[in-house]
C-alpha cells in the first residue's frame, strides 16, 4: 500500500479508469458477438445494421484511449470480411 499522498491518488485513478476500461471492452465484446450471431443466422439486413453499431462502439473505443488504432482496425476489417463473405 503507497504511503504518499500522490501515490494514493494514482491508485484510486488507476483503478476507476480500469473499471472504465473494462467495462467500455465488454460493451465493445458484446456488439461483436452479436454481430457474428447475426452473421451465423444468415440474415443479411440485421447482419449490416450490427456491423453499423460494431464499427461505432469500436471507433468510440479508441477514441477514449481503451484500444489502440490498430487493434479496432484489425477487428473492424475482420467483422466487414465476415459480412461481405455472406454474399
């Protein structure tokens, strides 16, 4: 346990922005599971408008800092590929 009052504060901060960080991955987790339920059912429509909010979420992700710009690249082109090989 930090003894100096600025330590403290760092492990206060580091946790609270840990909890956000989680919280804002499982969110991100969640809409591309859908989307690849989506894909899996074969319904086209449904699958487009999940690949729509996936993108989103993925996007506002790096924006606060959660995932690095590679890593939501990498998984919005795998989640378009997944969409596109429905044709």
């Amino acid at each position: 346990m930090p003894n100096i009052k600025s330590a403290i504060k760092r492990v206060d901060v580091s946790e609270r922005n840990r909890v956000s960080n989680k919280s804002n991955k499982n969110e991100m987790n969640t809409c591309i599971k859908n989307l690849d339920k989506a894909v899996k059912s074969g319904n086209k429509a449904e699958a487009e408008a999940k690949l729509k909010d996936a993108f989103k979420v993925i996007d506002e992700n790096v924006t606060k800092g959660t995932i690095h710009k590679n890593k939501a690249n990498r998984k919005k082109a795998v989640a378009a590929k997944s969409v596109n090989e429905m044709k």
